[in-house]
C-alpha cells in the first residue's frame, strides 16, 4: 500500500513538473513571438491619412521657409563677403540629427534640415526664385509573429527647390523628414534619425545642379530583439525626387 502511494505522489509531483515547464515553454514561444518583428512593410500615403495635431509643424516649417529659405543658418548680407562658387555645393544645415526618441517625436525637429547650396553664400537673400515645398508621406508598418502591428509610423520628406544666383544654377533648401504619426506597442522602444549621406553637383561647371541624398535610419528595441533599417531618398535642385 505504502509502495502504491508514493508512485501516486511521484505522478503528480512529475505531472506538476510537466505541466510547469510546458507553461514555461510556452510562455517563451509567446514572448518569441511577441518580441520578434516578422514584416515590415514601408509605403507612400496621401494627407488624407495625417490626422496628428502634431503634424501641423509642417505648416511652421513652411512659414519658417518663406521668410528665411535656408532656416536661419546665415547671416544677412554685409560688406566683404566671399565670392560664391556656383559649381562648388555643399550643405550648410545638419548633417545628421534624431526626429524621434523612444518613442516620442523630437519637439526641435522643424529647425533641423539639410541644404545644397554654393560654396561662400552668406546670406538666404542670394539666392532667389524659390519654388513651393515638394514632399512625400510613408507609412512604416512593423509586425511580430502574432501578426500584431507593433510600430505604426508615418513621415513625411520635404524639400525646396529651383533656387538661383542670378539665373544660375538649382539649388536645395529645407531638406528634411518630419514625423507625423506614430504608435508603438507596449514592450517596443522605438527611435528614428536622419543624415545626409552625400552632396553632389548633378549638373555642369556652367549650369550646377544641387542633388542631396537623405537617409533615415529607424530602430526597434525590445527586451529580447534589435531591429533597424535605413530608407533613402535622392532629392535634386529640379525638383526630382526618388525614394532609392
């Protein structure tokens, strides 16, 4: 009888076991999956899709635009200035800065961007004939293996273009990546940056054409995974763009 009873207690002491490492088991495939991003998914989207309140910064970034095409990095025009080389581009905004961190939008971001502009220019009022902002809106769509969305997130490039010296050359201003929407999931940290990676004359010695290259480079952290990518975009003085 005595013999009986302990195999009793060792099947439910081994069932308990079982049962506890199953659950274990089971409860690292759910974080696995959980953590784990599966797809992501990047795409062009309408305004129609931007209801953020916090979106209407474009609009102070246009307003910024009008009255100083190149953000305030110059100063105004003064006696002695050196001569400008029309064929020599270069950027005189930033070269690299954050638009989003862990998981909140950079609040400085509309006074950060990128320009293709010539080498000794000393004033935003040297160059004229601007045309209006051109942009684009994608949308970065990231799952896990439950097929949840974990990171909905949507940006908007912008630029200004066909700026001259005198009816010489095309030029790029306010080149940028603003943030317009995004959500996480609970458990992700998400976080976002952009950088110029190259500036280059498109054109002649006799008629310059700026062409800047962004990239914007986004990460996913999780208690077990590290994700990132990097999208691309070439922009011209013409006003052509492509995401690369």
């Amino acid at each position: 009888m005595k013999i009986k009873t302990l195999s009793l207690v060792s099947l439910v002491a081994l069932s308990a076991l079982t049962a506890r490492a199953d659950s274990k088991g089971a409860s690292q495939s759910f974080d696995n999956s959980y953590y784990s991003i599966q797809s992501v998914e990047v795409q062009e989207v309408p305004d129609s899709v931007l209801t953020n309140e916090n979106f209407k910064d474009i609009d102070q970034l246009q307003q910024l635009q009008s009255t100083n095409m190149l953000g305030g990095a110059l100063e105004p025009v003064g006696v002695g200035q050196a001569a400008l080389i029309l064929d020599q581009i270069i950027n005189i905004g930033s070269k690299i800065w954050a638009i989003v961190e862990k998981n909140k939008p950079v609040v400085n971001v509309i006074n950060l961007s990128a320009n293709a502009v010539p080498e000794g220019l000393s004033s935003w009022q040297q160059i004229q004939q601007w045309r209006a902002p051109f942009a684009r809106n994608y949308q970065v769509i990231m799952k896990n293996f439950l097929r949840m969305t974990v990171v909905n997130f949507i940006y908007r490039v912008q630029f200004t273009y066909g700026g001259n010296v005198d009816g010489k050359g095309l030029y790029l201003s306010a080149a940028t990546v603003l943030p317009a929407q995004l959500k996480v999931l609970w458990g992700y940290h998400f976080n976002s940056q952009v950088s110029v990676a190259n500036i280059t004359n498109a054109g002649t010695h006799d008629s310059p054409l700026a062409a800047l290259e962004l990239q914007l480079k986004w990460s996913v952290d999780t208690v077990i995974k590290h994700h990132e990518e990097t999208d691309s975009f070439y922009l011209r003085g013409d006003g052509y763009f492509r995401q690369l």
